[in-house]
C-alpha cells in the first residue's frame, strides 16, 4: 500500500479540483478592453492582451496559457485522477505515472505564481504550487522508501529513454540559449521576449533545474542506478504532458500569426519520443503482487 495514502488522495483531490476551477477561469474569462499598446521600464513597445483573467499578460504569453489551460483541464487533470485510482489499487505502474503528472501540475503552477501577472487568482496558484509541492515530494519519497526502483528489469536495455533525456535537455538548453546569448554577444543585454516582464522565468528555471534534472536522469538510468530507475519514468511522464501543453501553445500561436520556426517541427517531435520513451521505460517494471504491501 501506498505511503501516506489518504494525505496523498487528499492532496491530488484538491489539484484537481483548485485546477479545474483556475483553468476554467483562464479559458472563459473575457472581461476588459482588449488589446493595447504598453511600454515597459526599458522603452519596448508591448502588445498587452486586454482580456480575461489574463488580461495583464503579453499578448503572446496570454494565449499560451490559455492553450496550456485547455491542456491541463482536458487531459491533466482526467490523467490525474486516472492514476490516483489505479495508485489506490496498488499499481506500481501507476504511482510512477501519478507522480510524474504531479511534478506536471506543480512545475506549471510554479510557473503561474511567478510569471503571471497578478490577478485574482493569485492565492489559488499559492494553493496548487504548494500543494501540488506536497504531493509530490510525499510521492517521490513513497516510491523511494519502498525500493520500488528494483521492480525494474535491469536486464532490459534502457538506451533509448536513457539517451532521450539527455538529449532533450540539450536540444532545449540550445533552444534558450538561443535567445540569451544574442543579446549578451551584441549589447542589447535584454531579448525581445522579455516583453514587460522582470526577468526570463521560463528560460532560467529551465536552465537551472529542470534540463540538468533531465540530463542526470538520463544518465543515471543509462548507468542503471537505483536513483535512475526512480527520477527517470517520473520524468519522463512529467515531460510527455509539459510537452503536449507545448504543442498546444504552438499550435495556439500558429493560428494567431506568431512565428513558430523551428519549434513546431522539433517540439512535437520531441512529445512523441518522450511518451515513447516512458512507456517503453514503464513496461520494464514488473507489478509486485499486492499482498506483499
């Protein structure tokens, strides 16, 4: 049995629903005058959005998280629940998968709370980004103390997922990079995606945390150590769903006249390899009979 289990359910109940409640916002609030120009602190004219609760965004940046809203309420939150069930009923398998969308939710609410604007759904990121915090670490440490890394066959080859992780996190490393640098080598210091806000919160989170974790993820599970056969399927789990709420905010700005080369191509690209890959990880562990725990 699950570590923790009514904690766990409880928190992942309430995920569910403070998420739904805030997609639902994102997607069918319309207040406000609309579009308008604003010029930010370094004399850059912004497109602002001008309505909905995200009407203080960047026009760009307001219908990503529109389209990751639209994401997370209609295949986030089903997959959550989905995998609680299943976790419930004693599936290893499952717990992996719960505790990667967790990391899903927890690292897009993180995202919410110090990149969005303020609004009146402040409080409400306050409550996911800690609670979904919670429930994931209650859920990694779970998987930990149970030593249910060994349920893996460690004879099975783990050189595709293994390799993906680490070249995911450089091709995205490059990606961002790609708008850092430029403006560091030329002078200009501030790139054109800064737009009005303080810093780049997307990039340098990114860079600091989440692409090394990708890269020693993938390195650990080629060497096939204990602490690989744990961060690696949740990864990659986390990673199939924060990619597919990419794809979305791609096609998103596609359709509203935004330039999406070269991330069109090489983004679902990336989505596609990266439930692969954790599907074909996750089928390597073997189901521990339930009476055992």
């Amino acid at each position: 049995m699950m570590r923790n289990q009514k904690t766990v359910t409880v928190l992942t109940v309430s995920i569910a629903l403070f998420s739904a409640f805030a997609t639902l916002i994102g997607i069918l609030s319309n207040g406000g005058s609309g579009k308008f120009h604003y010029e930010s602190i370094r004399g850059k004219a912004v497109e602002i959005y001008g309505s909905g609760i995200y009407r203080h965004m960047s026009a760009e940046v307001a219908i990503q998280g529109i389209a990751q809203d639209f994401v997370t309420f209609f295949i986030g939150i089903p997959l959550l629940l989905t995998a609680l069930y299943f976790s419930r009923k004693g599936s290893f398998r499952s717990r992996f998968i719960l505790t990667g969308i967790t990391g899903y939710f927890f690292v897009t609410y993180l995202f919410y709370l110090v990149m969005g604007m303020y609004s009146a759904l402040f409080l409400v990121y306050v409550i996911l980004a800690g609670v979904s915090f919670f429930a994931l670490s209650l859920n990694v440490i779970s998987l930990r103390s149970e030593n249910s890394a060994y349920l893996f066959d460690a004879k099975s080859s783990v050189k595709f997922p293994g390799w993906f992780l680490i070249t995911n996190s450089v091709i995205i490393g490059l990606l961002w990079l790609q708008v850092v640098l430029p403006p560091l080598f030329d002078g200009s210091i501030y790139p054109d995606s800064l737009e009005h806000y303080t810093t780049l919160i997307v990039q340098g989170l990114d860079l600091s945390i989440l692409l090394p974790l990708s890269f020693i993820a993938g390195y650990q599970l080629l060497k096939k150590s204990t602490i690989g056969y744990l961060i690696a399927p949740v990864y990659l789990v986390f990673l199939s769903l924060l990619m597919a709420a990419l794809v979305a905010k791609i096609t998103y700005m596609g359709l509203e006249g935004y330039h999406i080369i070269p991330a069109i191509f090489i983004i679902p690209v990336l989505n596609m390899m990266a439930v692969y890959a954790a599907i074909s990880l996750l089928k390597k562990l073997e189901e521990p009979n339930p009476a055992q725990y």
